[in-house]
C-alpha cells in the first residue's frame, strides 16, 4: 500500500467524521482489545540478511485510551503486543502468551471523530515505537532486536449499549520509518509493515 493511498484514506475519514454532528462534552474512551495481525512484511536482517514473508494471522493484545474533546478532535495512546509475530509456523499447536519473535507498539495519535447518535466513527494516525525482537537461529541467523519509529493509520467504529460501556471495532495500517540520511533527518519508508484488526470493550468516563 502507497503512502500517498495512506494519506487519501485518511483524508476521507477526516471529512466523513467532519461532517457528522460533535457531542458538546469531553470523553475520556479506555479500550482494552484482541485481535490478530495479517497482511505483513519485513527486511530483519538490514545488513544482507533478508527475510520476506506474507506472515499467518498472528494474535495481538494491548489497549488504547483517548481523550475526545467537545468538537470532533482527540488524542490516544495506543499500546499494542503480538507475542509470536514471526512465528511462520505453528510450534506443536502451543499457544504462548509471551514468545520470542515478537512485535510491541506504542503510539500516539490524533483521533477525528464525532459521535451519531448511539455510534462513534473514528479515524486515527500518529507515530510511535515499533519493537520487533526475532529470537530463532535456525530462521533469521540469530537474535535481533529492533527500535524503529513508525506510524500508523486506521480507524473504527465503536458502538454504545450504555452511557458508559461500548465495543469498538477498529483496523490500522503500521509502519517503520528509517533515515535516509546520515548527515541529517531524513525519512523514508521502512521495509517492515503490517495490518492489525482488533475488538475490544470500551469504557467511556
């Protein structure tokens, strides 16, 4: 996906949550989630070590809380974990809460949306920490740890049954940033990206 088919997506979502009529109070939106991540690729090795794969749905967890202002502007902190991000193929069917090939995120972002009535469409984009650490021999030629910059972009929908308790359903695109530059800053795409679809409660306070 091109940045510049990113940057339109967003854009549509901002002028869709624009249009829509804004609550006049301010909303603080805690959402604990689950979900899993597909559609990803990634360079691990940088110096000559290439490993490229369309990586199996792989379980992600974390929570985002986000702060809605009284017209349609927000901000969230988004934190996300995926304990067996590399993991290729299934170890024995063992299902591990904490592996070594994984990916965190941690994100901040700004956040368009407004609610209609009992439903809160949203878009979402920002930048943050990517964390992968790789720790198979036999597959990537040794333990690596990455700290990238990246972004991310996305959003949802999160549904009222209460005044205070609702469930989003969200998707986001992330990715590595690298400079390009070594005299000064200079960003350019990273070769590590990936989609991540969750659900998730939210309380809203």
């Amino acid at each position: 996906m091109s940045l510049r088919k990113i940057l339109l997506t967003g854009t549509l979502a901002f002028g869709v949550c624009a249009a829509a009529p804004s609550r006049a109070s301010a909303d603080w939106l805690f959402t604990p989630f689950i979900g899993s991540n597909f559609g990803g690729s990634a360079n691990i090795g940088g110096a000559g070590e290439d490993f490229s794969d369309e990586f199996e749905r792989k379980l992600n967890y974390g929570a985002s809380l986000a702060w809605m202002g009284g017209g349609i502007m927000g901000f969230e902190v988004d934190f996300g974990y995926s304990p067996n991000f590399f993991q290729v193929s299934p170890d024995n069917g063992s299902f591990n809460l904490v592996g070594d090939g994984n990916v965190t995120t941690l994100m901040a972002n700004v956040v368009v949306g407004a609610p209609i009535g009992g439903v809160r469409p949203y878009a979402s984009g920002g930048l943050g920490l990517i964390k992968s650490k790789v720790d198979d021999v036999g597959q990537f030629f040794g333990e690596i740890s990455n700290n990238d910059l990246g972004f991310d972009i996305g959003g949802g929908v999160i549904g009222f049954f209460s005044d205070n308790v609702g469930v989003r359903g969200d998707i986001r695109y992330f990715r590595s940033l690298h400079d390009s530059d070594p005299n000064g800053i200079d960003l350019d795409l990273g070769n590590f990206d990936f989609w991540r679809g969750t659900v998730g409660v939210t309380f809203r306070f």
